[in-house]
C-alpha cells in the first residue's frame, strides 16, 4: 500500500464519525473504551524555553500533513501506553509498569486534519479522574525539528516544523497542547477546566492552559531574577575586592613615600655634614701634603701621585717594601704598616725614639746611666707605639 493509498483508506466521513462506538462508554467489567482524536496537523504553540530557544517568547511550530500522516508515524501509535500526564522520562518496557494506565488499539484512523485511535482505559483510578474532569489528550512523541522560517498553504506563518514524527505515549491530561477537540467523548459541548494560581499575592482564576503558559512564564522570570541577582552579588563583590585591594595599594605607596622621605632627609643631613668648608680643605690639604712627603721619603720618587688618593699611595708604599705578603691586607691593616714604616725609615718625627734620636744620644752621651741600653729601648718603645700617633709631627 503507498503513501496515498494509506491517506484515502484511513479518512473517515460524517455519517461514520456518528457511529456510537466513537462515544465514551465505560463497560461491564469498569474498563472504558473511546475512539476519541488525540493529535493533528497544522500549528502548535510553544515557549521558547520549551523549544531550547530561551530568547524567544513564543515557537509556532508547523505539523506538516505529510508527517503527522505518513505511515511510519501512524504505525508507532500502535499498542503505545496510555498515562496520566506525561511522564518525565520515555515510556520504555523497563517503566512500562510504572506509568500505564491503558493502551492504544490497532485501528488508526483519519478524520480530517485530526487522528482518530482505539483507546482502552483499564485502571480504575485512572477512569475516576477522566471522570472528574481530566480528559483531555496529549501525545509524547520524538520528531525532528528544522529551524526555518515558513508559510503553511493557509499562509499562516512559523518558526520551525517537525518531521519523522514517532510516538511514545498518549497522556490524559487537564490541557491538550492541540486544543480541546482533543478529548476522550465526543459531545460537541467543550467544558475548558479552570484553575485559580497566585499572581503577585493576588488570585487569578484561569483556562488550565493559560494558567499553565502563566506559570511557565513566571518561572521563567523568577529565574531570569535570581541570576541577575547572584550577577549583582558577584559584581559587588568584586567591586569590593577592588576597593580593598587599590586601599591596600595606597597605603604602601604611602608607605614607601614616607620611606623616602626619611631617605631624602637623612641624605639632607649627610650631605650637610659632608660640605667643605676651609677648615677641611686645610685639613684635606695637609693630610695629603704629609702623606706625599711620607711616601717619597720611604720610596723616593717611584711614588705615583697624579690622579691617586691617599689610600692609592699608602698601598703603593707598602706594596713596594713588603710585596706579595701584603697584597690582601685590608686598609687598616695597610695604613699600620705605612705609618710603622714611615716612622722606621724616615725619623720624620725627630722626637725620642726616632733613629735619628738615638744616634744624637749614643754620639753625645748626654744621658746618666748605660746610654746604649736606654736608647734602644727608647727605640724600641717608639717602633712599637708609633702606629697609635701616626702622622702627628712632635716639635723640635
């Protein structure tokens, strides 16, 4: 049988849809059977977060007749379960126990732009609450859906449109997604099941399908608010973190600038202590005077003056007389050993313990006692005390 063949047998007409067996009857034994229309063709409205596009407040969705009546979906109607709303996960034969409360026939039938099946009710607790009002029916079901604004042939127009249509389930629920020609019974008279929700502190009495769009959509609001709120929380926080950290920058760059303050001051006072004045430069002047003579006393004119300080000189002395033993030696231990030798090779300080001194005493014998002995421990002392008055001339 081909698609169009398959089209022509399962559509129904007026005279057969007034046949009783359509109507809802409950039978002996408490099952209820119907033939009731659970799905059509045409447009179907969703939110956008039920279509996984949260930036759009509504999807039309277009249900070509081509897919909602093609043989490969009317056949997966075929024996699916019947529950009591739709269930969160796919009806499987692992759940299958858990969830159905009847079945679908095998008998599919058009009837216009709607499909028309076999349903049989078998749970009791389930025909109460057909009974009280919960009627309406909705299919689960798979399909692939192509993005893509459209025309239907009525030119209305859409977002999206569904095709390898596959069903799961049929749900008995308060609110057909399809409309409330969608129903178990077929009396023309529609009674729409109302529900009052609360809407800011306030009761709202609503068709159960507006009043499932209103919550949907206030819940969607209340999540868009509570992550603007936990954004506004993390932004004031780092505004914070901010705060404190450029606070902590301030004060050490306070810190520092005290630092370097005490610093400049400190630098004020040193070089204040440092300035020449014509006592020092006399003083300078001296020093490096008596050091030159000194040196050429001890080394004659090998001394290098020019461009040299008085420690460059000193060390020059010394490195000359004593060589490779002193060339670590620090600068006291270099200054000692040239005021030592200054006083040893030179007599520049003409007092007692000189050599010159001891020479006048032994010539002139001008002293009482042994001569000799006191004038080389007159000597002796002198070397050894030297170092201690370095440099001060003694008068003659």
């Amino acid at each position: 049988m081909n698609r169009t063949d398959f089209m022509e047998s399962v559509s129904l007409d007026s005279a057969m849809l007034k046949d009783k067996n359509f109507a809802l009857r409950q039978l002996s034994d408490g099952y209820v059977v119907c033939m009731p229309r659970i799905a059509r063709t045409g447009l179907q409205e969703y939110l956008g977060i039920e279509m996984g596009r949260p930036e759009l407040d509504k999807v039309i969705v277009y249900r070509p007749e081509g897919e909602v009546f093609s043989k490969d979906a009317i056949k997966t109607l075929v024996g699916k379960p019947v529950t009591i709303e739709h269930p969160d996960v796919p009806i499987t034969a692992d759940n299958w126990r858990d969830f159905a409360v009847g079945h679908v026939g095998d008998e599919i039938l058009r009837d216009g732009e709607f499909i028309r099946v076999p349903l049989h009710l078998m749970d009791a607790k389930a025909v109460e609450e057909v009974k009280s009002g919960r009627s309406q029916l909705s299919v689960g079901y798979s399909a692939i859906v192509e993005w893509a604004d459209g025309v239907t042939p009525k030119g209305e127009k859409y977002h999206a449109k569904q095709t390898a249509i596959r069903a799961n389930h049929v749900a008995i629920t308060h609110t057909a997604r399809g409309g409330p020609q969608l129903r178990m019974g077929d009396n023309r008279r529609v009674e729409m099941s109302t529900r009052t929700i609360t809407v800011d502190s306030l009761p709202v009495t609503l068709e159960e399908r507006d009043a499932q769009i209103v919550e949907r959509t206030l819940a969607k609001l209340a999540t868009e608010i509570a992550n603007a709120q936990t954004a506004l929380a993390a932004a004031q926080t780092t505004a914070q973190n901010d705060t404190a950290t450029a606070q902590t920058a301030l004060a050490n760059v306070k810190s520092e600038v005290s630092t370097k303050d005490a610093e400049i001051t400190t630098l004020k006072s040193q070089l204040a202590d440092a300035k020449i004045t014509p006592a020092k430069l006399d003083k300078m002047v001296a020093d490096r005077a008596n050091t030159v003579a000194r040196a050429k006393a001890i080394i004659g004119d090998a001394i290098v003056i020019e461009g040299k300080t008085d420690a460059d000189m000193r060390r020059q002395v010394v490195l000359a007389k004593l060589g490779e033993a002193a060339k670590d030696w620090t600068e006291d231990m270099i200054t000692a050993s040239f005021n030592t030798l200054s006083v040893a090779d030179t007599g520049i300080n003409n007092g007692a313990g000189s050599l010159s001194h001891v020479v006048q005493v032994v010539a002139g014998n001008n002293m009482g006692g042994d001569q000799r002995e006191l004038s080389y421990s007159a000597y002796t002392s002198g070397i050894q005390e030297r170092w201690k008055t370095a440099g001060v001339r003694n008068p003659q």
